[in-house]
C-alpha cells in the first residue's frame, strides 16, 4: 500500500517521524507542539504557516488512512499526536528516515540525504543510502522516484511518492545551487542547533501553561 498525501498530510506526517526520532522526550506532540513543527523555519521546504485548524484537518485524514493516532486519558492535560508510520507501511528506521527528510524537504541528492538522516539514522556510506532507496523505488507500487539530473546539477535527485507522480523536479529544487559536502555539513549542525532551541522554547512555553 502507497498513501496519497496532500501537500498538508505530507508535511504533517514528515513532523510528527522528526520529532519522535529527534525529540522523543517531547513525543507524542501536542496540536501546538505540532503546528509550530510543520511551520518551523528550519529542515523545512517550502516553508508555510498552517494553523491548528490547517493540521487538525490533515490529521483527521491521517487517521483515517492509519498513518496517526491520538492520545487522551486521565491525567493528560491535552491529547497527545503520534505517527503509525513504520507498522502501516512496514518500513524500518533507516526508509523511515529518509522518507521522513523527503516529505519534509522535497526532492534532495543521495549526500544530501545522507547528511540530513544521520540525526534519525546512520548511514554507512552512500551506497547504504542508494541501496535503501532502490529498495523503496521497487515496492509495488513505489514509494520514491529517481528524478532526472537538472541542468546545472551534479548528480540526480530523489522525491517521495506519496503526493502522486513526478514529471520534473520542482523550479525551486533546480533553481537551488548545488553545495559542497562541507557547506552541506555545517547547514546540517545549524539544523541542529536550531532544532534544539525550538525543543527549548516549547519545553518552556508548556512549563509556563502550567501556572495559568
């Protein structure tokens, strides 16, 4: 079974994997928790700005196709958003991780891949990653595509398909220039760092609900 996602569900599930993998200590996400990691400014492309009303929608579908849960029950102050990814589409952590940076970022090169999936997953090398991606490209049907190489661009990308077919890479993916693997690996650690901050930030906003 392939999922259809909209633009909305495939940002939304692509927060929910992050934050379990990345920030298990917050996981599941309260509805703001996740409205702000749909719309964070960081490992994000494009960048929007859903409201609650926005995400609630596409978790509502997402439950339907089995790809979310919520949690509610004593002792809870607000239902909790989870993600069922890995059983409904039996995929283990390292496909859930570069599906996760794929619904999140859209199309990205196999070393991009690799830099942006080693906070949720370690791979190897860059056959480690093409492999686990040939293997997604030949489920039936397949969850990922080889995009065609780009004028301008050094080696092909890859996108999901879980929002239906690919004809051509986006403008904005073959208008971006391409970037060395040590530029590559300093963006990663400003992710992190940036990541970090924002865990920081609801911590302290949830903290401060407490008392009002």
């Amino acid at each position: 079974m392939r999922p259809e996602l909209d633009a909305v569900e495939a940002r939304v599930l692509g927060a929910l994997v992050e934050k379990d993998i990345t920030t298990p200590e917050y996981y599941p996400l309260t509805l703001n928790a996740l409205v702000n990691a749909c719309n964070q400014k960081s490992n994000r492309e494009p960048m929007v700005a859903y409201d609650e009303e926005t995400v609630g929608d596409a978790l509502a579908s997402l439950k339907e196709k089995k790809l979310s849960f919520t949690l509610t029950g004593v002792g809870m102050r607000v239902p909790k958003i989870g993600h069922r990814m890995m059983e409904t589409l039996n995929m283990g952590r390292r496909e859930v991780a570069i599906l996760c940076e794929l619904l999140n970022r859209g199309p990205q090169t196999v070393g991009e891949l690799r830099t942006r999936t080693e906070r949720m997953h370690k791979f190897s090398d860059l056959d480690e990653v093409e492999s686990c991606l040939r293997g997604l490209a030949e489920r039936e049907p397949p969850f990922v595509v080889r995009l065609e190489r780009q004028s301008g661009m050094k080696e092909p990308r890859w996108a999901h398909l879980f929002s239906g077919e690919i004809s051509e890479m986006p403008a904005a993916a073959a208008n971006e220039p391409v970037r060395g693997d040590r530029v590559s690996t300093l963006e990663y650690e400003l992710h992190q760092l940036r990541d970090r901050l924002q865990s920081l930030e609801q911590q302290f906003h949830d903290f401060q609900k407490k008392f009002e």
